[in-house]
C-alpha cells in the first residue's frame, strides 16, 4: 500500500510529492528494546522478554531479538522527538503511563548495555 503526502510549498519553492511504500515492511511485537550507542550511530534491537528455565532450574530471562534498527544520530533524534509527542498526546487523553515495579515484573527487567 502506498501513500501520497503532498507537502506545503513555502514561497518561491516547488510542491513534492512524498510517497510511502510499505509494500516490504513487516511488523513484529516487542516488549523490551536494548539500544547501544556508537560514536556515528544508534542501533536498537526489539525483543520479547521470554521466561525460561536456567541451567541450575532457576527461571531466569531470555532477550530474544527479533528485529535491529540502525540510526544515525539525527534519526535517532528524530525518533525521540516523535516518540514524545504522541506518549505526552496519549497520556493527556488517557492518563499517565505507570513505568514502576509493576510494568517491570510484567515486561521482564531492563537490559543494561
């Protein structure tokens, strides 16, 4: 499926066309995202938190990584400044999205880098 966006022409400028192809894109659930930093760029791998049992038969976590998004720095950027205005627009229609112990024990612990 694609998408046509005509974008606003400023002054003396010539209106482009922007169009979304999404006709290769995939989608996948993730509840735990691991990101690492690098001098050029960020890379983001997407996963699912999945219990399992240990060597010793103690549960422990499994970070499995189903998807890996590379970005450079102003991408990165980018993303963070979406991300932020559609949390702050769902919160104020919604309410505060609760990120204590509660959320942690139910998407599994954090991934350090």
């Amino acid at each position: 499926m694609a998408d046509n966006h005509p974008t606003q022409a400023q002054p003396n400028q010539q209106q482009i066309q922007f169009r979304i192809d999404d006709s290769r894109m995939h989608t996948a659930y993730a509840n735990t995202i691991r990101t690492t930093p690098t001098g050029d760029e960020v890379i983001l791998d997407f996963g699912i938190n999945l219990p399992s049992p240990g060597p010793d038969g103690k549960p422990m976590l499994v970070f499995d990584v189903g998807s890996r998004v590379v970005l450079n720095w102003r991408g990165a950027k980018r993303l963070a400044v979406s991300l932020s205005q559609i949390v702050r627009q769902f919160e104020e229609a919604n309410g505060e999205i609760p990120l204590g112990n509660q959320q942690q024990q139910a998407s599994g612990p954090r991934m350090a880098h």
